[in-house]
C-alpha cells in the first residue's frame, strides 16, 4: 500500500483542538494540561487538619494526610474519509480547501470523542465499554454518585448532586436537552426561573455556574447531566501531534471497496489525547 505521510503543522494542531473545545462540555468545563505520549502525572495531595500556628522557638506539630499520583496516558483516536483522487492531482489551494474542511470536521468529531470516552467509558465509534479506559470515565468510576432522575424536579436533582459531592466545589453543569428543557419551565409565581435555557439556547453558565448543554450526556446511556469539580478534579490534554496520511491504494477502512476501482484516496487523521479523574467522588451524575 502505499501512501503519502506527514503530521499536522502545529497551527492546525491548535486549530483542531480549539475547535475540539468549542464543541466538547468537558473540554469546555474543565482546565487542559500538557500531555507527553508517555503520558503525564498529576499529583494528588489530601491533606487532613488544618496549618499550625507556631510561636517563636516552638515546637512544629506532625501532620496527617496522603499524596499520590494520578496518571493521564494519551489514547490514540482516529477517523478518515474516502474523497475523489482529485485530491493528489488538483492545486494546493484546492487541496487547502479539502483540509481545511477536513481539518474542522475532526476537531469536532475529537470532541465527540473525548466526551463520549470520557462521560461513558466506551468507544464512541461502536458504544461498546472500551478496556482501555476502564473506570477512568465518570459512569464507570465507581465513586461518581449516580443521582435518580426526576421529570419536572430539576432543581431537586441538582440539589441532591450538590450534597453528594460534598466539600467539593461545584464548577460546572453538563446537561442534556431533556434537563436543559426541564429546567426552562421552571416557574415561581409564573415567572421562569432559567430564561436563559429558553427556546433551546445554550448559555455559558447557569446561575453562575459554568454549563453546556451537549447531546454527548445522553448519546450512549440515558444521562441526564453530570456535576462537579470540573476546574479541579478533571483535567485532559493533548499531544502536540497529529499524524495525517493520504492513502492511494488498497482498502484502509475496510469496507471491501478498493480505492482504485472506486477513483477514490483516502484521508486518514491519527491524535492522541487523554484525561484524568483526579477524585470520582467530586461528581454526580443524574439518570433515568
């Protein structure tokens, strides 16, 4: 097979994930950190009791407390698209145009991708679990607390998410049309209490919290919403690469139609990127 291979140039490397950020909640939620292929460690520091107040020529108290270190590893994701062999022979600025159009289409299909992995712990291509990311996802980490949904009791949920999560802050609100929708039609003396959720709109924060509204929450199991300590106990990240093949020949995606036969190449975009849960007990998830 042969095929022609280079890498992304770093500019449409941050294109793609700036676009991947504009369409992903927990992308949007959550703070990015520097990703290294052989991934990246973040430490976790629990530290029990309070500081102690030492006078002059006094003695230092011990403390209590625990660190340890959470891995982030890149996954490998890719996605491809058959084009016309008009691709290898028309002008760079034609073929500009097929990339950049390319280029758009997988920062937004990366940010599927890193929701649907990430919220469901499954390949976003199949929907099956993925064993590669385990319980490193926020419905399969078994300390994320799973919060009963309630039809017309939005606020209730929320309220009882708020108690699961504890002495964790509350940064951010991922929800689903059917909770953004619950949560419009909330009215005291008939005034709305969430204007800004009305006639379908996406606000970026909702009673001051930030928010997003994503068909990504329930596009594998029924979620409603997920919860929590996004700015501090979620963290992802990408490698500063993507690789980027044009293949002539043979049948790369396999799906028995040979690219000759079918005047056809193929375009084939590899990244690699990951997250981290930093503490499942700092999220609550809302579903049926």
């Amino acid at each position: 097979m042969a095929f022609t291979s280079t890498g992304f140039p770093s500019d449409l490397v941050r294109e793609v994930f700036t676009t991947a950020k504009g369409h992903s909640s927990l992308a949007k939620l959550a703070k990015q950190e520097p990703l290294s292929f052989s991934g990246t460690d973040i430490m976790v520091f629990t530290l029990d009791g309070e500081v102690n107040l030492v006078a002059e020529g006094a003695a230092k108290g011990q403390h209590t407390g625990s660190n340890t270190a959470v891995q982030m590893v890149p996954l490998k994701v890719e996605y491809g698209q058959r084009v016309s062999d008009e691709f290898v022979r028309c002008s760079d600025e034609k073929r500009l145009d097929y990339m950049t159009a390319f280029t758009d289409g997988f920062g937004k299909k990366i940010a599927r991708g890193l929701d649907i992995m990430a919220m469901h712990g499954v390949n976003p291509k199949t929907g099956l679990a993925a064993a590669s990311i385990g319980t490193n996802s926020l419905d399969t980490n078994t300390d994320v607390t799973g919060i009963t949904y309630t039809a017309g009791s939005p606020e209730a949920n929320i309220e009882s998410g708020i108690a699961a999560i504890g002495d964790a802050d509350f940064t951010g609100l991922a929800i689903d049309k059917t909770f953004a929708s619950d949560l419009s039609q909330v009215k005291v003396a008939g005034v709305p209490q969430y204007p800004e959720l009305a006639w379908g709109a996406n606000p970026e924060r909702i009673k001051g919290v930030a928010s997003d509204v994503n068909s990504t929450v329930n596009s594998v199991t029924t979620k409603h919403a997920y919860m929590g300590d996004f700015e501090n106990n979620f963290k992802w990240g990408y490698a500063d690469i993507i690789n980027f093949e044009v293949i002539e020949y043979g049948d790369p995606d396999n799906s028995g139609n040979d690219l000759k036969g079918h005047n056809q190449v193929y375009l084939r975009a590899e990244a690699w990127f990951g997250w981290a849960i930093l503490d499942g007990s700092a999220f609550a998830r809302i579903e049926d």
